[in-house]
C-alpha cells in the first residue's frame, strides 16, 4: 500500500534519516565514552620523539573541516609516508563546534601514528565549542617547547582577551631562549594576494588593534613563520623576517584550481634554528580535459565530508520540508464529503453489527440505554445485533445478542464500573464466527480499541459513537486531574476517531468540539432516540398510584435523572434548593433518581440543610418503570455539564416536562430557550429564578410543556435507528469506494 504512493514513503524515509541522525547527535553527547585534556599527552610524546640536538620536521594543515575524503585518506598516509615527527592543525579542523564534529575529527585524528596539537579556530568556536574544545584538548591558547624551537598558539576568535594574549605573549618571548619561532593563529593577519574563495572581513584577524600589536611582538622578537587558515588557498607574504602563510587545503571547499588546491606545509627545523617549509600540493584533479568537471567534482566531494553528518540531516530536512510544501500546494483535496456514494445496496440487505462497549444493562447509565434502544430498533428493521460488554451479577440469563466478559477488575463502592478481559481468545472467536459487516464502537478506550483492532483484522469500517465528554471524568483517572482534563483526555479522543470510518455525535456542538481538537474522520450528526411512545402509554392511574405512594400530597415535582458522581453537578442543584426555599411559598419536592458512589455524602448533605422534605434521592429505576416517574414530574431540572447530548432531557421532554438546565455543549442543541425550557450559566442566581418562574406561573409550564412534547417526537427509537442504519450504509459504500480505488491502482 505504500508504494501507492511514493512521496509518501520518501517523506517518511526523510523523516527516518532525520530521527536517527538526530538519535545519533544526542548519543554523541550524552552516552559515547569522553576523551579530555588530549593536548597533555600529545606534547608528551612530542618531547620523546625530539631532541634539541637534532633536526626535526612537522606538517601543517589547516581546514581539515572534517573531512574524511582529503584529509583521512589522502593526507594521513602521506605523513606516515614521509617521516615527519608531528601535525599541527593551523585552524578549522572541524566543520562546527558541534559535539558531533569534535568526536569525528578525535576519531580521524586517531588514524595518525605521530602526535598532533591543535589551533583554536573560527570552527572550534562555533556552536558554543569552545567549552567542547577546552574539556577534550585544553587551553585556548598555549605554548610548548619543540627540541631547539617554540611553538605559541594563539586565540583569534575573540573568546581571549587580545590584550591579554599579547601581554603574555610578549612576556614569554621576552624570556624564551628558543633558536626558532613559530606561531599558529587561525585568523589570517595579512589578506593574501590572491583572491580567497568566498572570503569576507570576518575571515581575517579582527580587530585592528589586535593585528597591529601582533604584528609589533612579531617583528619586535623575530618570529620566523606564522601559520594561519581560515581561508580556502595556499598564500604567501614576507615581511621582515617572518613569513606569513596562509595553508587552508586540507579538507573543506576547494576550487581546484592555482591557488585553491589540496595541499599541507611540511616545515623543517635544523639544530642550529634554521626554519625552512616546503608545499605539498596533493594530486587531484590536474587531467587536462576534465579539470573543470572534476573542480565541480570536488567542490561537491569536499561539501559532503564537510560535516557529512550534518549535509545528510539538512538535505533530508529540506526533502521532507519539500515533499510537505509539495502535497499542500499542488495534490488537490477535497473537505467536502463524498456524495458521490450510494449506499443502497446495504439499505436493502439485513447488516450483521458487533457492538463494543465498557458498560451495558443491567448496569444503569446514558450509553447503556442507548445502546439497548439502537440494539432493539435495528433488531425491529431485520439486522443481526451482538453486543459485547461486560458481565454483571444480576444480568439476564439468556442473551442471544450479548457477549459477557469476565472483568479484570471492579471499581466503584458498588462495583457498578468493570474491566473487562480484553485478552480473552474467545472473543476474536465470536466475533469472528458472527461475521459482522461493520463494528460500532461506543467507548475509546478498553473494549473500544479491541472492537477497532478486530475491525482490521477483519478489515471492516468501524463506526465510533462520541458519548461521553471524558475530560469530565479526570476524578476517576489514577493521574494528576489537570493532565487528564487538559491535553489526555482530548488526544484520546482525537487519536481514536481518526483511526475510525466514521464518528457520530448527538449534536452540532459536540461536533464542532471533535473538529477543533483535530478530528478529521467522516462525522455524522445523529441524537440518540428515545422511546417516545412508551411516555405517551403512561395512564393517568399510574400516575396517581405512584403519587401517593411518595406522600407528595400537592407539591409541584421536581424530576432529576443522573448517576449520583461529581460531574454531574448535583451539589449545585442541591444549593439551588435550599436558596429556592427561601425565596417562594410555593410547596415542592425534587425526585432525583440515579444512584452512584456520591449518594451517601450528598444524602448527609440533604439533612445538614434541613431539606429532607424537599429533596428525595430515590436511587436506581428499573428503565421499564422511568416513564411513570417522569410523567409524575411537573419540571425537569438538569446540572450537568458532562453531557454529549442528555438524553434524559429528551426523555423529560417526551413525558411533557419543561426543563432547567445548566448551559454546556450537549445541553445547549437540545434545550430551546423559552421554548421547551431554560438553559443558564452555572449560576445559582439565574437557575432559581428561571425554576421559580416554572414552579409559580402555571399558565408558562402548561405552555413550555406542549411545546416540550411536541419537540421530543421526532426523537423516535424508530427513527434513531432508521438514521443510524442509513450511516452504517453510507460507510460501508465509503470504505467499498476505497477497496476498489487499491485494487485499480
């Protein structure tokens, strides 16, 4: 599938080269085994191999810049070759101050059999280097004494006080008896005759005052030859006695050409302090016809191991960069929805769906009667259901439609929460052997991801209904509140729709929620449906029999339905009525059924402000038996601002009830302001003035009530699982179109 689509595979390639180099840089730095003070030991060996009694001869290089092709394989076997004692690096043995570039240079520089010092240079410095450079060689600027000669290193890049350095300088000459002098500077101090390749003013000796003074102690203590880099060519210039010279071929950026050329400085030193030097000019490149291709070819040759490491990590960077710019710009994208499907086929066949959820009936909650409504609307249309869920105590006994799993682990004080065992084999079996043509998932997480993960396997779309507003739920996550509330439980969300065919969501504003946390997998608008007839089939008898049975006497009926847990808000509402009391004469009784591991502390709170005859918690009932007590209620009050949709809303407003709600996403499309009820901000305030006004003003309940009813109506179980059957077609035609675009291509 892959190699559909080429781009694609050379951006992931780019982006592979891009971690690994970058897992490399950070190995450099922080596992590969150090190496410190080496300028120690080298001028240790020094002094064994030389006697002042006795010539001695040593190469210089400058701008080895890493380099491997020039400097590794060319130069290095050519000193072995000749004799010399030692090397100097007159500056820019690395390509960059990098970490990276100081480990591979130690790494080339290990080839020599002779000793080695180093020039601290514009390159050593970069990248914060100079730390780098000072912890594995040592000082910036030094001298050491070479047999009958002095060899000083000086630092130009500006990370030494210049007036310092000549102060020591002059002081050390001042004293030194040496026959012959020589110093090594990075930083050419004379520009040289010839035009340097891609020079600019920084590349020389700054500032002025600093050449001038050099210049002064050169003259004024008869240096014999001063050695500096920095600059792509060979160049020479007498002043006085001393010879400047300019060596910038060992590595780096080469013409190729009389000037800018390979090359290193072979410097001879005879007991009595005669200095002499002599180029050597390596052969590359001279063939008469292909001179100019192969100058080209160097230049390139020398920009790779220029810091290959690094030509490697940019190029990839700008391959991906490109690749990026190229699929934004000029693959055209289509954001609207694909109309062009026709999902007839699946409309006129029974549809075999496995249903995959963290909790269902007989545990009591939003999602578990959903499922069950939708379960027995499709049932009602000729579909075949299996719903795998959890297994509880007290469940039926015979499910042909449910698949139980044993659970992990409960939580909860009535364990009303279970982990299922997910690495159970008989359930691939099962769901294997039903032959599912698509899989609803109602959960993102546990049962969810194993429907997702047989869905591949099985290599049918997955359906994922959005329920629950999980960022609500931070109290029950073993993990700091903020954390979950704020960047997990929305990127839970988001990585797990976009792995889905298609989302549904009870709203537009739950909708608009998944878009702006990055969901971009097909999203279908579908509230959950209620059953709307059952509410209309409630008598009058019953009614009146379950009145009596709570002693309401004449109290207007409050009904409240939610699970009894912190973010469902219940202490507002319980607040609210305590203010409400104060503030009407007119008699009331709240019903809130539902039961959860709260009840005991919210029922302590009830008698800590007297409001036992206001406030019943009744606890769970049975969902056959939710209809006679909704029809008993005269308004719905509602806190929550965890929902998705609320369908008990839809439910009170099926049995005519008014409702009061607090403003939140899946409040806010179903509650109509002044139409069916009232919806405000978390405000005690603005909530007891708009449930007072429903308690007292009879002629505005009866109102909102029929216009509450007539809202509910096209809520249907009938026509929620009508609609939600058409999008299981629509994604099935989707996914087809899909199949049949790999095949073509």
């Amino acid at each position: 599938m892959i190699f559909r689509n080429p781009l694609k595979l050379l951006f992931y390639l780019c982006l592979l080269i891009v971690l690994l180099l970058v897992g490399y840089k950070a190995y450099l730095n922080f596992f590969m085994k150090d190496f410190a003070g080496v300028h120690t030991e080298q001028v240790e060996q020094i002094h064994r191999r030389i006697s002042a009694a006795e010539p001695f001869s040593f190469a210089v290089v400058g701008n080895i810049n890493n380099s491997v092709g020039i400097f590794e394989e060319r130069i290095i076997p050519e000193l072995h070759a000749s004799g010399m004692d030692f090397l100097v690096s007159a500056g820019n043995a690395v390509s960059g101050g990098g970490e990276d570039k100081y480990r591979a240079l130690y790494g080339s520089l290990s080839h020599l059999d002779i000793p080695y010092l180093l020039t601290f240079g514009a390159h050593e410095y970069d990248n914060f280097g100079s730390f780098r450079f000072y912890d594995h060689f040592g000082p910036h600027f030094y001298s050491i004494q070479a047999g009958n000669s002095r060899l000083i290193f000086l630092d130009s890049t500006g990370k030494t006080p210049w007036q310092w350095q000549i102060r020591w300088l002059d002081d050390l000459l001042s004293q030194d008896s040496s026959k012959a002098r020589i110093l090594f500077i990075s930083h050419p101090p004379l520009k040289p005759t010839e035009d340097a390749l891609f020079d600019q003013a920084e590349d020389y000796l700054k500032p002025t005052e600093f050449r001038n003074a050099l210049m002064d102690v050169v003259e004024a203590h008869s240096i014999d030859r001063v050695f500096s880099a920095n600059l792509s060519l060979y160049s020479e210039k007498q002043i006085g006695s001393t010879r400047f010279i300019t060596t910038g071929g060992a590595g780096g950026l080469i013409l190729n050409n009389d000037t800018s050329f390979y090359h290193y400085v072979q410097v001879n030193i005879s007991p009595e302090g005669e200095v002499s030097h002599k180029l050597q000019q390596l052969e590359v490149g001279q063939h008469p016809i292909l001179k100019r291709l192969e100058s080209l070819w160097f230049f390139v040759y020398s920009l790779f191991y220029t810091g290959y490491l690094n030509f490697i990590l940019i190029v990839a960077v700008f391959a991906a960069i490109t690749i990026r710019l190229y699929a934004i710009i000029f693959v055209g994208k289509d954001y609207y929805p694909d109309y062009n499907l026709d999902p007839t086929p699946w409309l006129e066949k029974p549809l075999r769906v496995a249903m995959f959820t963290n909790n269902y009936l007989p545990f009591i909650g939003g999602v578990p009667i959903s499922i069950a409504r939708l379960r027995r609307g499709l049932e009602q249309l000729g579909d075949k259901l299996l719903v795998v869920a959890p297994r509880y105590k007290n469940q039926p006994e015979v499910e042909e439609h449910v698949l139980r799993i044993p659970s992990l682990l409960t939580m909860g004080e009535k364990r009303e929460f279970r982990l299922a065992n997910i690495f159970l084999g008989r359930i691939r079996k099962r769901v294997r052997a039903f032959h599912p043509d698509i899989i609803h998932l109602h959960h993102p997480f546990w049962l969810g991801s194993l429907g997702l993960f047989i869905a591949r396997r099985l290599k049918v779309p997955a359906i994922y209904t959005y329920h629950t507003r999980l960022e609500h739920y931070a109290h029950f996550v073993p993990l700091p509140g903020l954390i979950f509330r704020n960047l997990i439980s929305h990127a839970l969300i988001k990585r797990f729709a976009n792995k889905c065919d298609g989302v549904i969501v009870p709203t537009y504003s739950t909708e608009e929620y998944l878009r702006m946390i990055g969901v971009k997998t097909p999203t279908f608008v579908q509230p959950t449906g209620i059953e709307y007839k059952r509410f209309q089939s409630v008598s009058d008898n019953e009614v009146t029999t379950l009145r009596k049975t709570l002693k309401l006497n004449d109290d207007k009926v409050f009904i409240s339905v939610s699970r009894l847990s912190n973010e469902k808000n219940i202490d507002f509402m319980i607040e609210a009525m305590a203010a409400l009391r104060m503030e009407t004469s007119e008699p009331f009784h709240l019903l809130m059924i539902g039961e959860g591991h709260q009840k005991a502390r919210l029922q302590s709170k009830i008698h800590d402000l007297d409001l036992a005859a206001h406030i019943t918690l009744v606890g769970a009932v049975p969902p056959e038996e939710m209809a006679v007590w909704y029809r008993l209620g005269d308004v719905f009050l509602f806190a929550s601002k965890s929902e998705t949709q609320g369908m008990v809303i839809l439910e009170a407003m099926a049995a005519g009830l008014p409702v009061v709600a607090v403003r939140s996403s899946g409040i806010d499309d179903v509650v109509r302001q002044g139409f069916n009820g009232f919806k405000t901000p978390e405000r005690q305030d603005q909530w007891c003035i708009q449930v007072k006004r429903l308690l007292e003003d009879d002629d505005l309940r009866a109102t909102l009530s029929k216009q509450a009813l007539a809202f509910a109506k096209d809520y249907s179980v009938e026509q929620f699982a009508s609609d939600v059957r058409a999008i299981y077609a629509t994604t099935l035609a989707l996914n087809d179109k899909k199949l049949k675009k790999r095949r073509e291509t």
